[in-house]
C-alpha cells in the first residue's frame, strides 16, 4: 500500500497528514512555532522555525504511522497566503523575518497608490483590491528596508515567494524557485490575463522580475525530494482556501465552499471564465491541472466563530464555544434581536474598515438565548451577503453550499444558513479539507487517483441541512439584517 502526504502550513502551526486512497486520514501531527510582534498592527513569523516544524511533523507522522517514506507516492503542500519570504540564493537564508498576511505595515503604502489612481489597474490585472494583506507591498518592504536586499537583487542572488516557495526551495535543496497559480495570483503581480508576471505591475512596486519564483500549475510533477532521506515527487501545491475548495471537490462551476473559522472565507468555483467583480470581491485563480484553468470568486468575513468567542470572553454568557449551540437553542428564534459583529469593520462585500459592532431590536423581553441566537445568526447573514454578491458577479445560482472549518459543528448554524440560503448545506465526513485538497492535486499528478470524477466519487457527507424556513420568515429577517448593517456602517447619520 501506498499513501499521499499533505503539507498543512498554517499561519500558527504546521501539520502533516497522511490520507490514503479512499481520502481518509491516516495520521497526523501539528507543530506550533512562534508568533512575532515587533510593534503594533505588524506580525512576523521567522522562516527556519517554519521549514524546520514542517520537517519534523513530517518526519513524525511517518514515524508513527509505521511506514517508510518510499510508503509515500506523492507530497502535496498547502499555505499560508501571502505571507511572504525573501531569502539568499547562495546561503538559503531568509534577509528578514517572514512578514505575515495579517501585517498592516504597508497600509499607507497602499492608501498612497490609491491616491494616485492606480487601484483601477491593479484589480483589472490582478483580480484583487489594493491592500496590504497581499504579498506584492511586503515584498517591496523587505527590499526598501533591508540594507543589502537591493545589491542581492541586482546580483541575481535573491529570491523571494510566498511560503510554498520557501518551502519547495527547502525542500529540494535550493534547486527549484517556485511557485503556483493560486499562490501567484495573491500577490498583486500576477496578471490572470496573460497568466504570467506583470512588468509593469513590478515596476510601480520596484520588483525586479527576476526574484520572483516560476509559475507552475497546482498540479503536476513540479519536483523531488531528499529531505526525508528517499526522494519523493512534490507534485501539489495550493493555497489554502483554494486547497480547502478542491477538498471539497468543488470541481464545477457554481459549486462553493464556505470555511467557519474565527473568520469565514467563501469561494465558488467560476470554471475556466476569471469574473471580474463589480461587488467588491476578489478575482483569484482556483488551481490548474494541466492546462486546465480554473477561478474563483472569494469573500471574506472579518468576524465568523469570533462572535462567539466575544460571547464567551468578554460578555461571559457561556463557558466553552461549544455551550452557545445550547444556550441559543432555548429560545425559538432572536426575539427580534439583530447583531452585527462588525468589530474590525465589516469585510466583503462591504469593505468598511470603520463601521463598528451592532446589537438592534433590544427589549426588556431579551434573553441571554436572545444575543446568543443573533450571533450565531450572523455569521449566517455575512456568509448570505458574500453569496449573494457571487451569484450576481458570476451569474450562477447557488444550488448549494459546501462547508467546512470548527463551526460547522454547531448544528443551529448550519442548519439557519441553510434556510437563509434557501440551498442545502452539506458538511463533509472528512473535516481536513485543506490537506485534503493538496493530497488529491499531488494524487492526480502522480496517477494515484486517476482523474477528478474519482475524487467526486470519494466525497462523503456527514450530514445535509435542507431549508426547511418560509421564504417569508427568511426575507424578513434578511431585511432586518440589512438594516442592521445600514447603522453600523461608518456613514450612518441615522
């Protein structure tokens, strides 16, 4: 027997899991590292302790599994986005500390080419709005700020790349610089138009070209292997909310996944059409198989199973995360309580960085069960706004909704989103869908799995949540929400 290894590297710990044919796990380990704040709104993560708990769960899951590393057919690595890394081609050390996705450093940055109208561009070529959450300004940092990054660079001893790069670099020894579509298309100088670098997308930003890793699809034989002491075919690699849309077999278009974590990340599958939105979402390459090219529309909500964590440390309605599903489960509905966690403003497709929290519809009458029952609600409504704004850039409807991540657990949650929807939502058997996802791009380029309708064949629901809410009692509270929404944002003079 034979096996697949998944790369998990997350922005606190890094895992490795082993699944095997049928996509079942068959073992796993995570290893934390250390998370840096030189001074506030910046986040730093140090690039050997990265590559070094990669290796070593790696190595550990083996172990434990009681196999030998020529056991595994294939490596697939999943990542962090745009956490970016700049390193010396010669020594292989990194010139600066990894800066993370999470890091605001460049904001002005950014705000600065705004002004200077250059936002237009940058989303017509790369799909993506002008943030700092992107890796192109973080690159353009470490270059301005690091004294011998732009000798190194012009010396042709400099690469930089998101973290799949660095770790494909550290795995094959120093011999490939690269990195994929997916990672690619979340820097800002990735032009899903021309499918390549965009020269004058670098040079608004002062990126040498030449630092910049090679393009190469999500799934193919990208390289080998010593550094499990036999040489294994890296043949996967995605970033991890496009890993966690293939894991989900979200193969065709107009199928998409939602991920439940502090945040929520949604993503429909476009098919080979990129969709370039007009409700402020962002266009980003799902993976490609071959030469086959696959999009995504992606949204994002600041504030998912947060709320719920705000429930828990600051207003102290209930214990554990786990208690909320009970607590709100004592009443029959909100009591005509509404609330907007917009405590970080409010993501897609709103994009008010200063609209703040919102709780609406208070009476003497309101419970505990009450508040409790509205967060969880809004979690929902976010995700429907994000739907909605999908549907109308794609021009798809939702026929339903795949879901994975620790709130997907909550059975209240899961089955209001899918009465809000008015779509089934089905949660999966296997919850590790990110790793899952890489296994299955590294399965395919090594003929472990022959093709996708395989995979789809493999996809296994736990359960499937059914609408069951008069659209009436669903319109109503929508519109409640929205109304909601209206006095939250920061222009509400109401």
């Amino acid at each position: 027997m034979s096996y697949i290894l998944a790369l998990d590297q997350g922005t606190t710990s890094s895992r490795a899991i082993i699944f095997d044919r049928q996509g079942s796990v068959v073992g796993t380990a995570q290893k934390e590292f250390k998370q840096i704040y030189p001074q506030p709104g910046w986040v730093e993560h140090d690039p050997n302790e990265i590559w070094e708990s990669q290796l070593s769960v790696a190595q550990q899951v083996i172990d434990e599994c009681g196999l030998l590393c020529q056991d595994i057919s294939g490596i697939g690595v999943t990542n962090q986005r745009e956490t970016t890394v700049l390193w010396n081609r010669d020594s292989g050390e990194p010139i600066h500390h990894a800066i993370v996705w999470q890091d605001r450093r460049t904001s002005e940055y950014c705000d600065q080419l705004r002004a200077e109208g250059l936002a237009d561009l940058f989303q017509q070529r790369t799909g993506l709005v002008l943030d700092s959450y992107f890796s192109g300004t973080k690159i353009k940092w470490i270059l301005d700020h690091v004294s011998t990054a732009r000798d190194l660079a012009s010396s042709g001893r400099l690469c930089a790349g998101t973290i799949d790069s660095w770790l494909i670099w550290k795995l094959s020894n120093g011999q490939h610089h690269c990195t994929d579509v997916s990672n690619a298309s979340r820097t800002l100088l990735y032009n899903f138009t021309t499918q390549s670098w965009d020269e004058e997308l670098c040079e608004i930003l002062s990126i040498p070209m030449e630092i910049l890793p090679n393009i190469v699809p999500s799934s193919g034989h990208i390289c080998h292997t010593d550094a499990l002491n036999h040489s294994i075919p890296i043949s996967g690699i995605a970033g991890d909310q496009q890993a966690a849309l293939f894991g989900q077999v979200c193969s065709k278009s107009g199928m998409a996944k939602n991920t439940y974590g502090t945040g929520c990340f949604l993503l429909m599958n476009t098919g080979v059409d990129a969709h370039p939105s007009e409700n402020q979402l962002l266009t980003t390459v799902a993976w490609q198989i071959g030469q086959n090219m696959h999009y995504a529309l992606e949204g994002s909500v600041f504030i998912g199973g947060a709320v719920v964590q705000w429930l828990r440390d600051e207003l102290g309605l209930i214990q554990t995360s786990s208690d909320v599903e009970s607590l709100a489960s004592q009443v029959d509905d909100n009591g005509g309580v509404t609330i907007v966690p917009a405590f970080t403003g409010l993501g897609a497709p709103h994009w008010d960085p200063y609209a703040r929290g919102t709780i609406t519809g208070l009476t003497r009458g309101s419970k505990a069960a009450h508040i409790a029952r509205a967060a969880l609600e809004s979690i929902a409504y976010q995700s429907a706004d994000v739907i909605k704004a999908m549907e109308a850039d794609a021009k798809i409807n939702l026929t339903e909704l795949r879901v994975d991540g620790g709130a997907t657990s909550n059975n209240l949650l899961m089955q209001f989103q899918a009465d809000i929807l008015d779509v089934p939502v089905l949660r999966p058997a296997v919850h590790e869908t990110t790793a899952l996802g890489a296994a299955y791009l590294s399965g395919l380029a090594v003929g472990y799995w022959s093709d996708v309708d395989t995979l789809s064949e493999l996809w296994q629901v736990d359960q499937i949540f059914e609408p069951q809410m008069a659209r009436s009692t669903a319109n109503d509270l929508m519109e409640a929400w929205n109304q909601a929404v209206l006095r939250s944002k920061s222009n509400h003079t109401a």
